[in-house]
C-alpha cells in the first residue's frame, strides 16, 4: 500500500464520512441503526459542503504552494471562497494541474507571483473560531501527507501551529491537532494503530513541560496511554469539542477492523456525527487504504473523480 493511496483513501474517506454523518447528526445514542449502503441525504448533488469541503481546499493548497510561508493566507482565501459558494468546487484550471505536476517545491519558479496575486494582504491570520471546539481539527488530515517524511517534530509542530492559528483557537484544541496529525504520520509509516498512537504520545511527550500546552495534557491523558482505543462505549463523548472528538475517533478505529466498521462506530455514538464521521473517515482511508473504500462508498461520494484527482496532484 503505496501513501500516496493511503492519502487519497483519505480524502475519499473524510468525503464519506459526512455523507453517512449528515443522515444522524444531532440524534441520540442508541435511539438509531447505522446500516451500509445509505443513500445521500441533504447533500446538494454533486457537491461537497463543510469540513471535508474545508479538507479538500487544504489539500488544493498544498498542492498548488506546498508548504510555503504565505500557504496559509492562500487556505484563508479558499476557505472564504468555500463558505461564499457554499460547496468546494475544483478551483485549480486543468492548465496548471499540468504546470503544478512539472514544478515542485523550490523548483518553481512562478511561486512568488503566485502568492503576490493571490494572498489577501495581512500580517496574520484573523481568529474566527475561538474556544475549544473543533476548529481545525475538522480539515487538517491533508497537512499529515506533507509532513509524513519530516523527521524534525520541532519541523512538523510549527507547521501544524501555522494552520491552527487560521482558527484563533485555543491551546487545548491546537494539541488535538498536533496529536492527530502525529498519529497520521504514524500511519503513513506503515505502523499499526496502536503503534502509530504510541509515537504520536511519544514525540509528543515534551510539550508537555511547554508552559502553551502543559495544562491541557490532562485532557488527553486516555489518549496518551492508549487506554482511548479500548474505552467502553459509554466513557466516550461524541461533541463539538476537539478533544472529546479525538477521542472518538480514536475509539472507533480502535474498535474497527475496517474502513466501514470505523465510519459505523463513529455515527454510532451519536451527537455530531458529522464532524466525527468526517475526521474519521479520513483517518480510516489512512489506517487501511484505498482498497477499504468500496464501490458502494464511492458511488455516494460527491465529485469522488475530481477528489481523486486532486489526491495525485499534492
């Protein structure tokens, strides 16, 4: 299983993920069934809204900027686009999907013009998402590709913190995302689960003596010794808040042995099974790969070929 599969799985995945979530959100535990295959609920046809919406513009950038040092403003800007338009439409002309896949990192030569052209013009990003909700948590699987091969955490952690700060958010969901992104490194290394949860808690280990993050570890103290991935049901919370959320995740990959099964237990717990769903699914694709994602996935997914080829281009 290739990475570059196990990221397009990702895409796809999180694309899933809100089609089964948007048909239970908001219900109570146990008061449904989640059955495979559903149907596409209030999804407009053809198009993909919220945060796998959010995840492909993330992924659009990278694509198009990588990790230059005005990426972040150029997410602002389609994220803003997003929300006006109210879905994600491809937004990269098929005449520089041919010129994104000739040039690459500092080889581009363009770049600065680019950025010039495109970049609203301000010194940092606007905080629109205060608290400790989900915030980024709900788009930034796609920076997990990117950063997969880097083997600085001190490298990785400032670029997460980079496209945290979009949100405004505080400390304690900024670590949700750093926990995740570690964890889908992991995956993208080919480690297990379990394995992949246990380096991300080991990089990690240092922060914790950081005086930003150190009072918000105690959130994620079931997520740092594993114990998240074999919690019963009934100690899990399925919210809007970023680590009540990871720790859902979490627990349905921990309780799945498959792409489905993961997606199944996710909205099985209720509350917003949107935002759980789609993080999860994303997490899945990497977790097991493109293969995981049947036919029966694929023909409800809206613009699964345009995502698809999206995923070759980053």
């Amino acid at each position: 299983m290739t990475a570059k599969d196990r990221f397009t799985a990702s895409l796809l995945g999180s694309a899933a993920g809100s089609v089964i979530g948007s048909q239970f959100v908001g219900k109570k535990r146990g008061s449904f069934q989640v059955t495979v295959p559903i149907d596409g609920g209030d999804l407009a046809p053809g198009f993909l809204t919220g945060n796998s919406a959010l995840a492909l513009c993330l992924a659009e950038t990278l694509a198009e900027f990588g990790l230059d040092s005005d990426s972040e403003f150029i997410f602002m800007r389609k994220a803003g686009d997003l929300r006006r338009n109210g879905c994600w439409r491809p937004a990269i002309p098929a005449s520089r999907h041919e010129r994104v896949l000739r040039t690459r990192g500092r080889e581009r030569q363009d770049a600065p013009v680019i950025v010039a052209d495109r970049v609203p013009q301000i010194n940092r990003p606007s905080p629109v998402m205060p608290g400790n909700v989900n915030g980024a948590l709900a788009w930034i699987a796609p920076l997990a590709y990117l950063l997969k091969d880097s083997r600085s955490f001190s490298f990785r952690l400032r670029h997460i913190e980079r496209f945290c700060a979009i949100e405004g958010q505080q400390a304690r969901c900024t670590l949700a995302c750093v926990i995740f992104v570690e964890f889908l490194v992991g995956l993208y290394r080919d480690l297990s689960i379990s394995e992949a949860l246990a380096l991300a808690s080991d990089e990690i280990a240092p922060l914790s003596d950081n005086q930003v993050y150190a009072r918000e570890f105690p959130s994620y103290f079931r997520i740092f010794d594993r114990r998240v991935l074999g919690a019963p049901k009934n100690s899990i919370r399925s919210g809007e808040y970023a680590a009540e959320t990871l720790e859902a995740v979490l627990w349905s990959l921990g309780h799945s042995a498959s792409f489905t099964e993961c997606l199944v237990e996710a909205v099985s717990l209720g509350g917003d099974t949107v935002s759980t769903a789609a993080i999860a699914g994303g997490a899945a694709g990497v977790a097991y790969g493109l293969e995981s994602i049947g036919p029966e996935w694929l023909a409800l997914i809206p613009q699964a070929r345009e995502i698809d080829g999206l995923s070759h281009m980053v």
